[in-house]
C-alpha cells in the first residue's frame, strides 16, 4: 500500500513538475503570453520568478493534499485490518468454545446411556417393588461399579431419594438420603437427571459429576432409580492444558457461576458470578467477542452452554492478540 502511494505521488509531482516547466517555456511565445508580459513589462529574469513561485506554490498545494489523502487512507486500511483480525480471531474463539461445548455434552450423553442400561434390569425393580432379592442387585450393581477406574459410586435409590445400595469400585458402602439432588428430583419425575455443578467426593475427594435415570413400574411411574458419581478430575486438567494463542485460555462454569474448570485450580469449585467475565456467562446461555477488564487488561469473551449438564464452557483473550 505504501509502496503504491509513493509511485502515484512520485508520478503525479513528475507531470505536474513537466507541465509547469512547459507553460513556462511556451507561455512567452504564445501571443496572449507576449502581450501580458509586453503590457506589464516585466523582464525576463522577473517572468522567470514568477512563474517559479506559481509552480512551488501548487507543488505545496497539490503536495498537501496527497499526504492528507494518504494519511486517510492509512488510517481507513489499519482500521480494516484491525477489524478484520477481530473478527477472524473472534470466530476461532467460537469455533473452540462450540467444539468444547459439544465434546462436554457428548461425555454427558455417554454417562446417561450407561447409567439407563444399568437401570433395565428386572432384579433392580423388581427389589423396589418387593424388596426381595437384594443380594442379586447388590451383586450387579457392585459389577457394573467396576466397569470403569472413573466410576466413584454406582447407586439404587428409591421412590423418596433415599439411597438403597450404594457401591464403590466393587464395595458396597454406606447410603444416603439424596432426595434434595436436582438430578434425583430429576428422575424421580421420569426424566434423565445431570447435576449442574461438580461436588467433591466425601469418600475419595474428587471432583465428581452425578447422572442419575429413573426406574418406571407398569404404570409408567417412576418409583426410583439408579445413580453415578463420575470422576472428572483428569477430564477438568485436560480442560486446563486448553490454550488458544499465547493468552487465551478455556473456562467451565455452572449455571450458577461455580468454576468446573479454569487454569488457576485455587479457583475450583469457587463461586464467581460476580467477577468479569463470569457475570456474563452466567446472565446469558451464550455470547461471542464480549469485551471486558481484568487487571487492567482488555480481554475477549466467547461461551456457549453445554448440552445435558447446561455448563457454560468460555474461552478468553487478551485484546492486543
């Protein structure tokens, strides 16, 4: 561009140098040019001054005026540039957020169809409905506790919320009253239940995540369910080694702005719906290119919420990158 500029510029004061070089050359010989020189007598050597002083002074003119349009013109294409770069970074940070977004909904899904294949078997029913046989629903659900090493507590609760067996990686435990759980309520009114935000296992002092699906008599009601508690600590430092650039980073909230995931792990499980940035994740299910200060700094925004769980996964960068 500025390249271009100075060839125009270069070529425009060159013919424009020519031009007044040839009016001045023929101006004299021309008969209106010799009557005015003839009628006000100047010399030579004055037609010469004043000529000279009519071309610098259009020089300057005209000079002025290219470097005023040139000026314009930078400032118009940095602007368009500047522009251009928040936008194409603004989509990235979208198109992070999104896969994120999808990738913690998924992991959701995936919790939720193990957990319903857990809950068809008769013997689990048949227990909550008679009472009976449960030697075999412990046996099973102390098998299915050890299909994975992330498994923290695989759970049978009834019709009040009540845990009825409980086991962990093979071992039944002690039961407890969950009826106040937004994932019990959840199933207790026949739908699949996730929890909104992580909690710390009492017994392994995990981050964990709970799903839990309904177990329905034959008249289609459901009269309690089957529960799990996941591990999600090596799911949340994977979310850490996130990056975007040199300055960007990725964050989970909850819905209520309880920190699931975020780089500096002394905020874990901290509630900060107030703070910068939070504020807004919270306000709103999504949002992209928010602008806002921390410490000082200027900073972009972009989050979506995750399907099942309703998280909110945000990815954030400094402004000058």
């Amino acid at each position: 561009f500025f390249v271009s500029c100075w060839y125009v510029s270069s070529t425009f004061f060159a013919l424009l140098k020519s031009f007044c070089s040839q009016w001045e050359k023929n101006a004299p010989n021309s008969k209106l040019g010799s009557a005015l020189f003839r009628t006000t007598g100047f010399l030579r050597k004055g037609r010469f001054m004043f000529s000279r002083s009519i071309r610098t002074a259009m020089l300057l003119v005209i000079s002025i005026v290219v470097l005023a349009v040139q000026s314009a013109l930078v400032v118009v294409v940095t602007r368009m540039g500047d522009e251009a770069n928040l936008s194409a970074r603004t989509h990235e940070m979208d198109l992070v957020v999104d896969t994120v977004a999808k990738s913690l909904g998924d992991f959701g899904t995936q919790l939720a169809m193990f957990v319903n294949g857990a809950s068809k078997p008769p013997r689990l029913r048949e227990f909550l409905l008679t009472g009976e046989d449960k030697k075999g629903a412990e046996v099973f659900l102390s098998a299915m506790s050890q299909a994975a090493p992330e498994i923290n507590t695989l759970y049978l609760f009834d019709a009040s919320g009540k845990q009825v067996i409980i086991c962990a990686q093979g071992k039944l435990g002690k039961v407890n009253d969950l009826a106040e759980r937004e994932y019990i309520k959840a199933a207790l009114a026949g739908k699949m239940g996730f929890s909104s935000a992580p909690t710390k296992s009492i017994a392994t002092g995990k981050l964990i995540v709970s799903v839990a699906a309904p177990i329905f008599d034959d008249n289609g009601k459901a009269i309690g369910g089957v529960g799990i508690s996941y591990d999600i600590d090596g799911l949340s430092k994977n979310l850490n080694s996130m990056s975007m650039g040199t300055t960007g980073r990725v964050v989970v909230v909850s819905p209520q702005g309880l920190v699931i995931s975020h780089s500096n792990s002394e905020l874990l499980l901290k509630n900060l719906a107030s703070e910068p940035a939070i504020r807004d994740m919270v306000r709103a299910g999504s949002g992209s290119g928010v602008g806002y200060e921390l410490n000082g700094e200027q900073r972009l925004l972009a989050w979506e919420s995750v399907p099942n769980w309703n998280w909110r996964v945000g990815v954030t960068l400094s402004r000058t990158e």
